[in-house]
C-alpha cells in the first residue's frame, strides 16, 4: 500500500519518476472493462503517464466476447516505433496478443528498446471463459516470456503455460508458479482469485534469487462481487506503474493488492453492464470537495488549520530557504520522536480495520513511519546537536492519538490519524509547487527537501487515507461522525502547533 513519508523524505523505495510512463500493449474492449481501457485507467489511477499501442479490436461487453479482430503485426510495429523514437518508456505492460506475428513483432521490439520494466500478462481465457490467444501462437508467448520481468496468469493460464491440469488448491498454484518461474527467469505473480474459499492470497514467485525469498505471499479476502471483468488486465498494469515508481516487487504488490480489493469491493457503484461488471478503478480518490461526503466535512472544517500553517514563520523559512538550521533541526528530532508513537498508533489501527485492504493498508504505513524515523536519525540528526527529549506539543499530539487509539472506536481513530495524512500532503504540495514556481534557486539550504515533496507515493497514501476515513464516516452513526469530527479536528490543531513548536523552542 502506499507508504507515508514524513518530513519530505520518500519511501525509501523510490528508483523511478514521480510520473512513470507506461505502455500497455494490449487488446481494446469497447465496453471499457478490460484490456487498454482498464490498462490506461489503472495507469492513471496509480500516477502514471499511460500510453497504449493496440493489439486487436475486440467486439465484446459484459457478457462476453463476440468477435475479434488482429490488424497487420507491421501496424502495430509502427504504433511501438512511433512511441518510443519520441517518449522514454519507464515501463511495459502486454497484455491481449492475439496471433504469432504479433508476438513476433513485440518480442523484436522489446528486444531492441529493452524497457525497465515489463510486464505480460498472458492474456489467453478471459473472465467470461472466451479464448482470447490462438492456439498455434502459444508456443510464441513461451518464448516471449523470459523478456519479461513479472508474469501475471491466472490460474487457467498458469496450468496451460506449464502443460498441466488447473491447479485445485494454494500448494498446487505456487508449485505451478515456481515451474513457470523456473523455465522463464522471471518472477511469478501467482493469483489465487479462480480457488474456492474465502481467501484470496496472492504470491510473487521468483527462483532466482531476485526476491527477499523464493515465495513471497500476500494474504487477503475473497471480494463477493460478480464484477471482476478486467481484474488481471488492472492488477498488471497497476504492478507496471507502481514498480515503475518503486523498483520492488514486493512492495509493488503490497501497494496494488489492497487498491484491486477496493476496485472490487466498490464496483457495484459503477452500474456497468448485465454480465461481469468492471472494477472501480478510481475508488480511492478523494471525493469532490463539494459532494456532501464525509470527507468534503471534514476538509471544511480544515481550512482555517492549514490558513494558520502558511502564515507560520517556520513555513515561510522552509520556502525561502532562510529557516535557521536549529530551528529544522529541533523540528526533525521532534518529527522523528512524534513518528515513534505515530507508527504505534498506526499498528493499533491495522489491528481494528474491518477489512484485509484496510489492515495491510495502515501495518504498511507503520512499517514506514520506522523507517523514515530511522532516515531521519541517520541522515540528519546523527551529525547535527539536537537537546532534549520530546517537546510538550509532541507529547499532546502522541497523547492524543493515543487516546483515539484506547476509545475502541475504528472509524475515530481513523480521523484522528487522518490530518498528519492529509494536512502534511497539502502544505507539502505547496510548498514544493512554490519552490519550482520561484526556478528552484540554486544554493537554496532546503532544495533537496522540498524537492521530495512531490513523492507521488505519500500523495497515493493520502488518498488512500481520505477515502477510508469518508467511507467510515458515511457509515457511522450521528453520535459517532460527531467524535470523529472532534478527533480530526484536535489533530488539525496539532499539526499547526508542530509546526510552530521549533519557535516556541527557541
């Protein structure tokens, strides 16, 4: 999931752009669900650029494919030339091949550009059980397949890829992901959507060597929804994205799986369709300020707390680079301080989530409050003189999630925990827009900081944070949306002091 940086300082992940570009060669689906329809989406959804070089026309909806339609293999050599004479491609996701010329045409051009990152998703069944990959071309896409970074069948194709029957259990599955593995080099995306249960772990696969280990699984909740139309067409393109960003398939994973759950477990919204719906693929963003959400709210209610935070001195040192370095200083040992609780809390409310999404969503932001607290220690604070222990707003602040964390109530401490989110991101994007506004001055004390602002992957998080607040909001009771108003909104007040707090320091 996405990870919060505090402080300005990224995942820690971070090898590729803030905007990756991403092509998607793959089918079209007029009705929108699937192929470079839920490729460009997905792509957008997750932060990135999407481009798309089309495959195959496919007349289909819902309920299914009716007919398909290959152009010329050298049309679509041209559409990938023309694309990457002109752009730099950060990565590549193949889907819908179609034929043995196509393959032919991808694998040269891959061969000749070798992109970062790709990759295939070996599209041969659709959802709907329709053959989507002639059989004579089979044999092309196993020799495609070591090209590719990441593989993503489902399980039919998997049993089909390495010439056995569909697996029936979990075991099954990974064992058929580490033969594939084993006879491509690439790492393995092994779903465990098409298995019985109401589980539905995913695993990454890779013998190799590439991974922490050989079999790495997420676990997660089956979704009972009969919208999955396009699901393996989302979840490869969003993995292109994300590791486009990030550089860990691991991570990738972790921050896709809960956004595909989300996609599912909203896509009865969409109202698409009399078959197997679409998913909803921009569920997680921030809802329109002026819709009568929750969230619209509790951004009301914000408005004079993030007033207060610009007018601060502090701030406007940070954007003019003249801040004194003490005063930085004290507010990163307080920051590193304030994330040590901060991660606690978090754990507190992976503990209490009512879904896998949402559980896997906070333990990975606790995970990384750790880290970036670690960061801060050993890039900043282990060579600058800092006195004290934690100052008396950073205790109020502690104590007060703290104590959002004791009332046993999710949806309040959700809000509690939301203006460190959603206050940091906002003033955060402004400041950095200011910094290139002004030609990023050379000799600037705080260009680099400012400069990690931008981070796309604390921008995701808070997305991810405003829509799970707004939805927790929108189901609880009067009494309950009032003490989540009062928790968020001490929170807002809090952020202001923090930041004001280095000059009541000194």
């Amino acid at each position: 999931m996405p990870l919060p940086a505090r402080s300005g300082f990224s995942t820690g992940l971070s090898t590729g752009r803030d905007v990756p570009r991403v092509l998607s060669i793959a089918g079209s689906d007029p009705s929108g669900g699937a192929g470079i329809q839920a490729d460009l989406k997905s792509i957008a959804a997750h932060g990135g650029y999407g481009m798309a070089a089309i495959t195959a026309l496919t007349a289909q909806n819902t309920c299914g494919v009716q007919a398909v339609h290959v152009p010329p293999a050298a049309f679509l050599a041209q559409q990938l030339d023309a694309v990457s004479d002109d752009i730099s491609i950060d990565a590549v996701k193949i889907g819908m091949l179609g034929d043995e010329a196509v393959i032919r045409t991808v694998r040269h051009w891959l061969e000749k550009v070798r992109p970062a990152v790709v990759v295939l998703d070996p599209v041969m069944v659709a959802t709907s059980g329709d053959r989507l990959l002639r059989e004579s071309a089979e044999a092309a896409l196993r020799d495609l397949m070591p090209l590719a970074h990441l593989i993503t069948p489902n399980l039919p194709e998997l049993a089909m890829l390495v010439g056995a029957e569909l697996a029936d259990s979990w075991p099954a599955a990974l064992q058929q992901g580490r033969r594939l593995a084993d006879a491509t080099g690439a790492t393995v995306l092994v779903k465990g959507g098409h298995l019985a249960g109401a589980e539905c772990p995913d695993a990454l696969v890779n013998t190799a060597g590439l991974l922490s280990q050989d079999v790495v699984e997420v676990q997660g909740n089956r979704v009972d929804t009969r919208n999955s139309h396009g699901t393996g067409c989302s979840l490869s393109s969003a993995m292109a994205t994300v590791q486009a960003r990030l550089g860990d398939w691991e991570a990738s994973l972790l921050t896709v799986k809960p956004w595909l759950a989300g996609a599912l477990e909203n896509s009865d919204q969409l109202e698409v369709g009399q078959g197997n719906g679409p998913v909803h693929h921009f569920h997680h963003v921030r809802q329109d300020l002026h819709d009568g959400g929750f969230a619209a709210r509790l951004w009301e209610e914000a408005q004079q707390d993030l007033a207060d935070i610009y007018a601060l001195d502090f701030i406007h040192g940070l954007a003019a680079g003249d801040l004194p370095e003490k005063d930085f200083a004290y507010y990163l040992a307080q920051d590193a301080l304030y994330l040590n609780g901060y991660s606690r809390v978090l754990a507190r409310a992976s503990a209490l989530a009512p879904s896998e999404a949402e559980q896997l969503f906070w333990a990975g932001s606790s995970q990384q409050c750790l880290e970036v607290e670690s960061e801060l220690h050993r890039s900043w604070l282990s060579t600058r003189p800092t006195q004290g222990g934690r100052g008396p707003v950073t205790k109020a602040y502690v104590d007060h999630l703290t104590a959002a964390s004791a009332s046993g109530s999710y949806a309040v401490l959700a809000a509690a925990v939301l203006p460190c989110f959603w206050l940091y991101a906002e003033v955060g994007e402004k400041l950095h827009g200011q910094f290139v506004a002004s030609g990023e001055p050379e000799g600037h004390a705080y260009a680099a900081w400012l400069r990690t602002y931008a981070d796309e992957g604390f921008a995701e998080a808070t997305r991810r944070a405003i829509a799970i607040v707004d939805a927790a909001g929108r189901k609880a009771s009067d009494a309950e949306r009032e003490a989540m108003l009062t928790a968020f909104k001490q929170s807002c007040r809090l952020e202001v002091e923090f930041f004001d707090a280095p000059r009541l320091h000194s």
